[in-house]
C-alpha cells in the first residue's frame, strides 16, 4: 500500500477498472461528490457513493464544487476543487463510473 495515498477508491461492479488512490482525507471529501439518493432507491452501503453522471462534467468544466448548505439550502458556494479531488473526477470520467466504494 502506498502510505501517502491510503485511500482505495473502487468501481463497484467493474473489477476491471484500476482503483484509483487517494490521500487520507478523500474519506470525508468524496461526500462532496456523491449524488443525492433518488426517490424510492435502496440505501447504498457504508462507503459506497452514486455519482451523477451529468455532474462529472460539470466539475471538469468548471473546476469547482457547488456546495448547499444543510441548514439553509438558499446559502450554497463554489468551491476549487483541489488537484486530487480532479484526479479522482478525471479517473470517473475516463472510466464512465457512476458507483464508488472508499477503503
């Protein structure tokens, strides 16, 4: 294991996809990238996220993260995602993934 980056990001159900590394504090961030549940959909397991697909290429484009507040959903801000954070959308990307699990 590489000790600067011990965070293990896989794609679920796609073995064949290398898993992408991250650094120790991916393990809060990737919340950030996770798309909200849809209605009537299972709970996905513990470290596992959806990914929208229409949002990966807003964050290419655009190099930020819209982020709403949980208390005020009137309050939201951009903010630049950091150079792993665009490795990890760029891993998503190039490999059309829309289902992470973080280890």
């Amino acid at each position: 294991m590489n000790d600067a980056l011990p965070i293990s990001v896989h794609a679920v159900g796609r073995p064949t996809v290398p898993v992408c590394r991250m650094p120790a504090r991916f393990r809060t961030d990737v919340a950030y990238f996770g798309a909200s549940p849809i209605a009537g959909e299972k709970r996905l397991p513990a470290g596992e996220y959806r990914i929208d697909p229409a949002s990966i290429a807003d964050w290419l484009a655009a190099g930020v993260l819209t982020l709403v507040s949980p208390l005020d959903a009137t309050h939201v801000a951009e903010v630049e995602i950091t150079e792993d954070q665009e490795r990890f959308v760029h891993w998503l990307h190039s490999h059309t993934i829309t289902h992470v699990r973080v280890e």
